[in-house]
DNA sequence: GTGAAAGCGCTAACAT
DNA sequence: ATGTTAGCGCTTTCAC
C-alpha cells in the first residue's frame, strides 16, 4: 500500500523511460529500443515494456529525444496568413503529408514583412526543425542567412525564382497574368480592369496582365487596389470604385487577383441589377472549391494547391532522407479554366 | 587564414553559446545568462558576446533548453480542420496572443474523429507542450486522461461543458439554436428547415432550433444535412433537396450550420430566381466577416471568435505563470445579428 | 538481446 | 558579475 509513495509528494512524479525500465525490469536503453524499433527486442520484454508504458500513462519526452538524435521530427511552415483561403488548402495538404511521415508541422502566420519573417525564420530555427517551408520567394538578406546557416532542406512555395535558397515549388504569377489576359482578349473584350489584393505576387499578376492585354488591345487597363486582405467586401468595393469611376464605363472584363475578390465582384453586380458577363465579366484567380457553384460559376486561374502542397513536403523529406535530388525549381503551372463569368 | 580551420571538415560545426564564450572570452554560463536576461550581465561582457552572437550566427538550440528548464514556450492548439473559416479568426486570435507573450504555437488538424484526436494529444505532449488547446469539449477517455497526467493547463474552445478537463471557453450551441428559432418565430415564419454540417456542435444547434421551433409553432422541422464539410455547394445543394422536397414547399426560413452554408443558400435562391426573404429566408451562422456583403446581408448569429480565441489564450498564459484562476467555464454567448435574409 | 557510459546544449542551483 | 557543477531524458556507441 505504501509502494513507491515515498517521493512523489513534491511535484507530480515525472515518468521517464527509466521508470517504465524499473517497472519491466529492464534498462532504460531496452525501453528506448522497444520503443523505437520493437524488433530489437526479445517478445517477452517487450510485452512487459508495453505493460509498464500502459500502466504509467508514459508519454516520451521528444525534446530530449531530439536533443540527443539531432532529429526533431518537426517541419516549419511559414505563411502569411492562416486565415487566409488562398493557402489553408496547401498547407493542409503540405501538414498531411508530413503527418503521414511521422513529422509534425510547427506553423506560424508571418504577416506580409519580410522583417516579421525573419523573426519567424529565428524564432523556429531555435526548434532546429528538420527542415523548413516558407511562403514565396521573397526573403531578407538576414533570414536567408540563417536558412543557409541552419544547414536543412528549405522549400520556398507559392512562386518560382531562380535562385531559390534551396528549393521551389510554385507557378509564375507573371505568365499567369499574361495568360488571363489572352484569355480576355480571345474572349472579345477589349476593356479591362484589375481588382488586386496588396500582396507582392498580386501585384505582379496584375502588372503582367495589364501589359499583355494593353499589348494585345492598345487599351490601358484601369485598377481597384484592395486594401487591406481580399473579402467579399473588398471585391464589392472594388468593383464600385471601378463601375464609378471613368476605367470601366462601357463594360468590360475585371481580373481579380483570388476568387473571394471575384465573389465580391459577382455580389456587386448582383446587387447593381448588372448581368455577369454581359455587362461586366470576371476572372478570378485560385479556382477555390466554390468558384464552380458561385452565380454564374467563375472563370478563373486553376492552381493545384493540394500537389503544390504535396510536392514540397514530399521533396522536403526525401532530402530529410538524403534521398533528395539537387533539383532547384519546380513549375507547377496554372490552367485557365473558363466558366460562365467571363 | 587557417585559424579555426582545423576541425569543420566534416559536418557543418555546431555553433553552441560554449563556442560564443569563447570567442567572446566569457563561459558558456554567462552567454546563456547574456542572452535570457542582460542585465545579469556588465555591459562590457554584454557587448562581447553580442558581437560573437552576430559573427557566429549562433541560434539557441530551445530544444536544449526546455529540456533544462522544463519550459517549452510551445503551446498546443488542436482543430478539426485549419481550412474551415468557422476556426480561423479564433485560432488566428490564439495564436497572436501567445505570440506576443513569447510562447510559439503548435497546431495540428485532427479532423472529427475523437480517436485521431487522442492520438494527437498524444503527439503533441511528448513535445512537453505548457499548455494546450482543444477545439470542443467532446474527447475520449485515453485523450482525458493523458491530458490529466501532463499536469498542464487545458483549454477547451468554441464549446462549453460542466466537466471540461481543465477549464473552457465558448458559449452554449443549444441556446444559439433555440436563439434563431425564437427569431424566427418572431419574424412571422411557420415553417422551417435546417441545413447543417455533419459536426456534432451544430447537430445540438439544430435539434435545439428544431425543438423550439415546433414547441412555438407545431410545425416540425426539415432538415438537409450536408456531406462532409460546409461549402457554397453544399449549401446550395442543402436548400436545393429543401426545396424540391415536401418540407419547404411553401417558402419559410432555413437557418445554416454555418455562414458559408448559408452564402450557398443564397446562391442557390438566386439561381431559381426565388427572393429572399420573401420567399425563402435565410439565417446563418458565425457572423463571419462576408456576411454583411452578400446580397442580401445575412441574418445570422454572432459569435465573437476573435474574443474567444484571446480569452483562451490570456486565462492559459495566467494558469502557466500561475497567476491564473480556478474558474472553469468561462461562457462568452453569442448575438442574433438582424440583416435582410431573414 | 541487453546494458553501461557518454553526451546532445542548454538552465538551475550554488559557489566565489 | 562570473564560473562550476549537476542534471534535464533521451540516443548513440561500444561491450558483453
């Protein structure tokens, strides 16, 4: 009745593998091998680790695993915004991956500066993942720094460079522009406007579709900057500064820079008494699981956020692996998929 | 020009607060006290080892650290799913309030089972986590009790309980159910009908609306459950199956598991050509950031993610400083928001 | 198949 | 103000 009572009135008794050992009667390296690799272990042994495990509710200390290993098991991500649908289906399928891996994914929201993302880079750094992802190509000098220093497999998603500080995974947001633009301009309009979100790769679809289509037509493109993140309302507004103001009058084709923003646009018009594509046509961009149902369904730029997700994480762990190729660049693509909205 | 050069050849050599020291002519002691609290430190000392923190690029290695101090900075938030809006201004919230407290957040989906649930639990505790967050107050009893042996803080989000494992936070989905069927009531409406996500919290928003809904009128509820999880589709297929069934037939109102499910209702009545509210109104659920922009503005319920998420937070930080209270259950509520849908 | 010893890079006492 | 000594709870290496 008094067994083991003794020492456990201070804190709650902390169980380690060397308690689980005692219980079993073993050593506590035989409990760490039963554990990580079973078959290492004679039967018997191992059932009765088991029973220890089970009877004490033990749960392994993975920092002093990952200390001692110089393997965390722990993967970073990056991104601007988790609230942000432009990204939750990439990075659900970047953290799937993983999971099935038997990695965790440690994510953190960067905001837009690449000063916060410095931080952030440090601050995850100090967890010594074993390897990290970050959103975009865009980076400080300082946090490319310590990537290089940090000496592990980084992805760079959501956008191509030449010369990535490991590797990327992404789409050319300016061939992605241009190709709404001939998109536009096959379909007969001949004015345009651009709806776009404050995010450097917005702006960069937007600058290409506006010299594609002005190459293509002689006319200049007008635009709605959005302040602030892309929401139904930003789109809604957009769309009116745009109907009220000289770039848009006679009708014509809006490129929004995501498909929320083109919702928005969809809502204006609807609330206007305005025909979609008739009196005002949208393109959206990011082909999210509603641009089919929304009315009329959205034409928009497809990017396969769920492979982008994917292949990066599986690249990421076959260099975690060592297994890895030295590829630097990995384009994806986009397609343009045309519905009933422009 | 060979200084140092001697033994880097093999892997990429570790850069410790040891190899800081002594660059800066001080032990490693004094580095880690330099870095975790200066004023512990003369100012000479400090500048020293400042200059060979920035010559090394030295990193702390936190996974080292929490093992010493038995303090992680890490706190573990668990949700169903990172890419359903309903969550994202809450964990966005949660997180940002740990951020600015120093502390780091881990964050898995763990999807609706309660077992893949215990299994993160179980995850994230050998990452000695110092407190953790749960989305709901439903888990198994594995889970429960793994929780209770961590001896950390637990919070319990977006849901309220008179057993939560620690303490929770959220408001009452029955009374959120029984809130919109009153409403709906009052408006005029005789006839109902619910859409919902197959979710357990909005399952008890629904048998609470439904109940009350025919305890004030007699009239039973329809409903439409969705498959899988809410989306403008579903929404619109939700009210579509409603309305090409018995228990819409004359028009009535169609209260939302959520505000995408409800935007899906919208869409789906103007794609008929049917008016709303004037012939099938529409009330959702969340208040989510859109609802005020759709056409018409969404009737819906309120609920203040952004307070719930900051609230968890803040009483989770108190309890690992333990400056914390004893209270369990902290019930934030919810408002019927009156727009035009309903 | 199992154990003993060393050490991962820090923090927490306790000196001085 | 700074240093010394002991761990934190594991994995790795080498013995047996």
């Amino acid at each position: 009745m008094t067994a083991g009572g003794q020492d456990n009135r201070d804190k709650a008794q902390r169980v380690t593998m060397a308690t689980v050992g005692r219980i079993a009667g073993v050593s506590q390296v035989t409990v760490s091998r039963a554990l990580s690799d079973p078959s290492k272990v004679a039967p018997g042994t191992l059932r009765r680790i088991r029973a220890a495990v089970d009877a004490t509710g033990f749960v392994p200390n993975a920092l002093a695993g990952a200390l001692a290993s110089r393997r965390s098991h722990l993967v970073s991500a990056l991104v601007p915004s988790i609230a942000n649908l432009t990204y939750a289906a990439m990075i659900h399928a970047f953290g799937s991956s993983l999971r099935d891996a038997g990695y965790q994914m440690l994510l953190s929201e960067t905001g837009a500066s690449p000063e916060a993302e410095e931080h952030a880079v440090r601050l995850h750094l100090s967890r010594r993942p074993d390897a990290m992802m970050l959103t975009g190509v865009t980076h400080s000098a300082g946090a490319r720094r310590a990537l290089i220093g940090a000496d592990i497999p980084v992805v760079e998603l959501w956008d191509i460079s030449e010369s990535p500080v490991d590797f990327c995974v992404g789409f050319s947001h300016a061939e992605a522009g241009r190709a709404a633009a001939e998109f536009a301009v096959a379909q007969g309009y001949r004015r345009a406007a651009v709806i776009y979100a404050d995010d450097e790769r917005a702006r960069r679809r937007k600058a290409a579709f506006a010299s594609r289509f002005a190459a293509l037509t002689g006319a200049e493109v007008a635009d709605s900057p959005l302040h602030g993140a892309a929401s139904l309302g930003a789109g809604r507004a957009g769309l009116s500064a745009l109907l009220d103001g000289p770039g848009l009058g006679g009708g014509g084709v809006v490129f929004c820079s995501s498909d929320v923003a083109a919702q928005g646009a969809l809502a204006e018009a609807q609330a206007r008494g305005l025909s979609v594509p008739r009196d005002v046509a949208v393109i959206g961009f990011g082909d999210q699981d509603f641009a089919v149902d929304t009315v009329p369904p959205l034409t928009t730029v497809r990017v396969d956020r769920e492979r982008l997700g994917r292949l990066a994480a599986q690249q990421l762990l076959a260099r975690i692996e060592g297994t890895g190729t030295t590829e630097t660049k990995y384009d994806l693509g986009f397609e343009l998929i045309a519905r009933a909205s422009a």
